[in-house]
C-alpha cells in the first residue's frame, strides 16, 4: 500500500506505507496529515497488522501525533483501506484511504 490518502472532514494526507511481510513484524513508512485548525505535520510510523488481519497499530515517531494501538480493520482492497479504533489520546478513531 502506497500513497493512500486518508479522508475525513477535518482530516486529510498522504500516507506511504511499505511494502514488507506484516507476519515477520513491524512495517515502516511516513505521513503528511493535515488537520483543519491545527496546522500539518510529517512523521515516520511503523506499522503492524495482526489478529488474522483484523487488527491495524500505528507508533508515530513524531511524539505529537497520537498512536493507534488496536484499531479494528474494516475493509482492506486494492482500492480502500479503512479502520476504527481508538487512539492514545483516547479519541474515537474512523480512518478511509483510498488509492
């Protein structure tokens, strides 16, 4: 999955994820997200998809943005991706990429 673009109202980026085995451990890749009223950042995360692939986490490098630990999986295509979860400021979580 590269340069999916997570959509929401207040929400949106680029995401480059890398292409690597998520059953041999954590995956890399790098954001830009924008958040309307509070200004754009980039960080690295690494990424990992467990539970059968019902499970998504995300560790943000960037201190902060708020880690995803244990965000359900909603749809996984080769044109959307889309969780929910909660995050570590304990914000409710709804996130839709697309290609």
């Amino acid at each position: 999955m590269n340069n999916i673009e997570q959509i929401n109202a207040a929400v949106s980026g680029t995401y480059a994820w890398t292409n690597c085995k998520v059953k041999k451990g954590d995956c890399d890749g790098t954001s830009t997200v924008t958040i309307t009223g509070f200004g754009t950042t980039t960080s690295s995360f690494t990424y990992s998809i467990y539970e059968k692939g019902t499970k998504i986490s995300i560790d943000y490098a960037d201190a902060s943005a708020a880690d995803i630990t244990g965000a359900d999986i909603l749809t996984q295509t080769d044109s959307e991706f889309s969780f929910s979860g909660t995050d570590s400021d304990s914000d409710a979580v709804v996130v839709i990429m697309t290609k």
